[in-house]
C-alpha cells in the first residue's frame, strides 16, 4: 500500500492508494489519528480482502471548532464549541475532492472517530455527494443534535453506526446521552427516505479502545457494499 503526503489547501493530507480505485475514503484526523493511521489502512485492506481504495485523511488544525456545526457550550473542560464545520465541509468538497479525483466521476465515501465521525454524519445531511458514512463513536451526544436529525434527512445512501459499549456509563451528564442518541439515529435510519441500509455496531470497550479498528470496520462495511450495488 503506497502512502504519500501533501499539502491540500494549505492542510496535511496523508493518502493512502491500495490499488487502482475509483473509490474514495475521506477522513479528518488529529495527531492521535494519525498515529494509527498506518494501522487502520491495513485492516481496511485486511477486512475488504484486498479492495481497491484511496484513503484521504486530513489535518483538522482546531478539533472542537473545525468540527462542530453549531456553537455549543464546554461539555469537558473549558474549551467550547465554535461552530466550524461549514468551512471545512467546504474545503473537503471546494478543495480536497477535486483535488484527488481530478474531476473523475468516484464514488465517496465520509468518515471519521468520535466528534469526526460525528463531522461525517452532519455532513451526510448537508450534501449528497456523499454515498456512505463510517460514523465510528460518533459525539451523537452533541447539544442539539437529536433535534437537528430528526428534522432533517440524510442524503447518503448506507450509513455505519458504532459504539463502545461503556461510552454512555460515564458521570458527565452530556456525554451519557450518547447510548440514547446513537439508538435514535439508527431508528432515524430506518425510516429515512435516501438512506438505504443502516448498521448499529456495540463494540467492547469504552470511548478510546481501538479506534483505528473501529474506523476501518466502518469503512470496510461501506466498502464490502459496493458489490451489492
């Protein structure tokens, strides 16, 4: 598997190119991502036998503000939510896309750990250029977010759902909302008029137990769907 990087818009971007594909992985990363990177590849192409794929992960300079679709309070910590994610949903689909594909006609997939996974699955709502979503312990726990999906409609065709089975049993009264929330949108899924095929998967564990495992399963079910479409 051949990674190269690169600078895309003025951000990192680290690509992974297992063989010839016309399919497209696009993921937000931090620092601790990108440790791990080398490892969710590999499972990827481990749990997909070998399917052709580019993986397209990309630096998020500030992970609550790059990533959040609205302004929301601190929910750990002192650090907020500032409400960024419409400019880079905008630079993946102005810059990064057009940029890897070269105005090729690919199928695109989105997806992500924890409040980039939840980054994904916003972003299945704001455009349909996406034709699945790897949601891997999503922040489904977000303030708001159970409104928004529930009054709007998701445009991707198949969307993955994960989470570690202990996330929710935790003392912050925001962050336990997470088991609730996550149930909720996959019965959202079951109804939604564009969204064909939704999965749910309890993995073992809390919050920061394998996430690259975890990000590769999502993306290798999306992957392993091609061949039904």
């Amino acid at each position: 598997m051949n990674r190269t990087e690169k600078i895309i818009g003025g951000k990192r971007c680290i690509i992974y190119d297992c063989v010839s594909s016309d399919v497209l992985l696009v993921q937000p990363v931090d620092d601790h991502d990108i440790e791990v990177l080398d490892s969710e590849a590999a499972e990827i192409d481990r749990l997909t036998d070998g399917a052709g794929f580019t993986l397209a992960a990309f630096k998020v300079s500030d992970w609550n503000a790059d990533l959040s679709p609205w302004e929301a309070p601190p929910v750990f910590g002192d650090e907020g939510f500032a409400g960024g994610a419409e400019d880079t949903l905008n630079y993946v689909t102005d810059t990064l896309v057009p940029e890897l594909t070269g105005g090729r006609d690919v199928k695109l997939f989105i997806g992500g750990y924890s409040l980039a996974g939840f980054f994904a699955l916003w972003a299945a709502y704001k455009t349909d250029i996406f034709s699945g979503v790897a949601a891997a312990s999503p922040s489904v726990w977000f303030p708001g977010w159970v409104d928004f999906a529930g009054s709007n409609t998701i445009l991707a065709d198949r969307v993955y759902l994960s989470l570690g089975d202990k996330e929710e049993k935790t003392r912050n009264p925001v962050m336990r909302t997470v088991g609730d929330n996550i149930r909720r949108q996959y019965e959202l899924m079951q109804t939604d008029p564009v969204c064909s095929e939704c999965v749910l998967e309890m993995n073992p564990g809390n919050h920061f137990r394998e996430p690259d495992i975890r990000t590769a399963k999502g993306f290798a079910w999306l992957l392993k769907g091609i061949e039904n479409d």
